[in-house]
C-alpha cells in the first residue's frame, strides 16, 4: 500500500483574444501554460515498512480553446466550442524517496466538444441550455482505481434574472453522463 501528501507551487499564463468579424460574430480564442510542479511531501509504502521525504515531478498540460457566439435573432443567440489539452504530455508518475517503480500512464491529448443556446425571454430573464461531450486522456490500458476517468456527455440548463443595472440571479444545474470503464488489476483478471 503507497500513501503520500504533499504541496507544490507553479507558474503558468493564459492569452486569449476575441475578434469580432461582424456586428452578430464573436470568436474566441484562448491559451493556458503548462506548468511545471514538483511536489514535495511525505510519504510510506507499506509491505517494506518504508515511510520518508517523497518528491514528485508533473506538468500540467497546455489547453487551448476556440469558441464561437452567433446572434441570430435579437433574442436567440447559439455558441460553439472545443478545447484540447495537451495530455499526452503525461507519460509516467516516478516518487523519488520510497522504493516503489514509476506508474506509467501514457495518457493522451483530450478534447471537450460544446455547443448550446441563449434565449432573452425578456429584458430581465434569459434562458439557456447546452451539450457537450469530453474525450478522456485516460486509455483503457492504464485505467486505474486512482484515474477511473472516462469519456463523457453534459447536458445543461440555465437562467440568468436581471433584478437592476446591479444585481442579477444566476442559476445553472448540469449532469454529467460518464461511460463505464474497466480498470485492469494485475493478479485479480
């Protein structure tokens, strides 16, 4: 059995721009950083009764985003997005400081698909709903008990009420439709 807690600390920076190529088109493009962290913390293993200083390399990946808004009428306006996320960068998990071998993950790059409406029902209230679908970065070979990730489907809804020119209501509710995955223990199968 392995346990470990630990801290790290890390700096990224996001960009993006938005061009407005007409009066009714707003397209969106966005960029987040890696970012390299070390943690540093404690940590046993179990069966050889070790317990100490663990250290631990990881770089988040990069994401981009592209987004599109298109006002259709002065009331119906419809969105478009995708995300990828560079996780392919994510090819093992090595815990210096206990004697247990690195966890290979080899992950790979994700994708998020969305699109969905926004209707002004009136000056005050504006509905809106939403799908989307996530590609997981987790393959079936190296699913585990720790990463039980999966592709997965949203569905949303939502409305915004405008009380005053200061104060306005958000209220949003999303479910989420996750594919069941198998996870492959060695020695169990």
């Amino acid at each position: 059995f392995l346990g470990a807690k630990g801290d790290t600390f890390g700096f990224g920076f996001t960009a993006g721009v938005l061009f407005e190529p007409t009066d009714t088109t707003d397209i969106g493009i966005g960029f987040r950083s890696s970012v390299a962290q070390t943690l540093k913390g404690d940590g046993y293993f179990v069966p050889a009764a070790v317990a100490g200083d663990i250290r631990a390399k990881f770089s988040s990946p990069e994401l981009v985003t592209v987004g599109i808004r298109q006002e259709v009428t002065d009331q119906l306006s419809l969105m478009a997005g995708v995300e990828w996320a560079n996780w392919s960068r994510f090819k093992k998990l090595q815990i210096e400081g206990l004697p247990v071998p690195a966890e290979n993950f080899a992950w790979k790059d994700s994708w998020y698909f969305s699109a969905g409406a926004e209707y002004a029902y009136s000056d005050a209230l504006t509905l809106r709903s939403g799908v989307a679908y996530e590609k997981s970065p987790v393959p079936d070979a190296t699913r585990s008990v720790r990463t039980p990730d999966n592709d997965r489907y949203w569905l949303s809804v939502g409305a915004s009420y405008k009380f005053s020119d200061t104060m306005t209501a958000n209220l949003a509710y999303s479910h989420v439709f996750m594919k069941d995955g198998d996870v492959n223990l060695p020695g169990l199968n």
